[in-house]
C-alpha cells in the first residue's frame, strides 16, 4: 500500500506519516530529505542556494548514504535547511535529478535496516501530484499560517533557539508563496486528494481519522 501526504510546512505531515508507518508496519520517506540535503550540501559548500546549475550538479550526485549524513547537521532540520530546501525544490533539474530515487522506493519500500515493509508512507510537497500519482491514499494536510507559525515557533523555543513569532510567521509565509507558486509541480493537492484541515485538530484526532480511511481501505482490498 502507498500512501502520500502533502502539506505545506508545519501542517502535521512529519508526526502523522510516522505513526501511521508504526502502526501499519510501513517504510517512511520523507521525500523534503532529499532536497534539504542538496540545499545544505550548497550552504556547506559556500556556494549560492540560487545558483541552479551548482544544485542539479549536488542533486545528480546525491545519495542515500550522503543524505543521511547530512541529516546529522544540526541545520539539516532548521530553518536554514528548510529554507535551502524550499529554494532548491523549485529547480526543474533539480527535481528531475531527485524524482527516479523516490520513484524507485515506491516500487521496493524498505526499511532503515534494508528489510523490505508492507508499504510506503511519503511525507512532501508533491508526493500525490508527481512522485506517486497512482498512490493507494492521497492525504492533503493543511492548517492557517497563524497555527502553522505557533506550532513550529514552539519547535524552535523547545530547542532554545530565540526567534519571535512574527519573524516565524513571516517565514512561513514566504516559504508558502514560493511553494504555491514555483514553476515546477507547486504546491497543490491531487485532484483526488482528502485534504485534512488541522487548524483545531490535534495530532491524535487527526491520526484518528486517517486510521479509519486505511482500514476501511484495507477491508475493501
């Protein structure tokens, strides 16, 4: 079984396709990992996140083993990171470079230990849309930028980094324009998406719903 969510930053996506991956035994991709690590790999390297010549070259040559090496930084899951993400993610043959390797996943979803799993849960922007068009589930969870913004400036004080919440809103509003409306498969849900609004959900009644969608899903199998 395939399963895509996407969502724009802070919606639940992470924390939903990770419990539904503990609880129907399945492989979790977090396809944002990819280009998180082609943008850091830039900001390492000194080289611009805008030159998109030098992102193809680093997405052409990423790898499973680099990006989760990467994934150790501790700006891989900052706002650096993300940011780095948000821009790379909107270069054509930086997508282009990254889509076989996540396409290929679906086909034979394995486990961090290389056993193979039931399934696959994608955690992104355009899992539904580009990488799995013909996934078992497509899940669009969203949420107001307000809420959004709470929820990620909690994040960032819980880890003691000091940022005010107009400049997380800011961002997160930024970051949604330019997902929205990057040439190159923007931000939107599938056409037959069930889009999830968790602005007055919590992570637990929103997993809650999306668990009865996948039994009655399975039953019908």
């Amino acid at each position: 079984m395939i399963i895509t969510i996407d969502g724009p930053a802070s919606a639940g996506k992470g924390t939903l396709a990770q419990k539904l991956a503990q609880k129907y035994q399945m492989a979790y991709f977090d396809t944002g990992m990819v280009y998180r690590a082609v943008g850091l790999e830039l900001v390492l390297a000194g080289l611009s996140v805008e030159d998109a010549a030098a992102a193809a070259v680093a997405a052409q040559k990423m790898t499973f083993q680099k990006m989760m090496k990467l994934s150790a930084h501790p700006d891989f899951r900052s706002d650096v990171g993300g940011s780095a993400a948000s821009k790379v993610a909107a270069m054509p043959k930086v997508r282009e470079a990254l889509l076989k390797m996540q396409q290929d996943f679906a086909r034979h979803p394995v486990f961090a230990d290389g056993q193979p799993a039931k399934g696959a849960i994608y955690d992104g922007r355009d899992t539904g849309t580009v990488v799995c068009p013909r996934a078992d589930l497509k899940l669009f969870v969203t949420a107001s930028p307000e809420v959004r913004a709470d929820r990620r400036h909690k994040e960032f004080l819980a880890k003691g980094m000091q940022v005010s919440l107009a400049e997380v809103l800011a961002q997160i509003r930024e970051r949604d324009w330019r997902d929205e409306h990057r040439a190159a498969a923007p931000l939107k849900p599938a056409a037959d998406a069930r889009i999830l609004d968790t602005t007055m959900l919590t992570a637990d009644e929103v997993f809650a719903q999306v668990c009865k969608i996948v039994d009655d899903i399975q039953k019908k199998a």
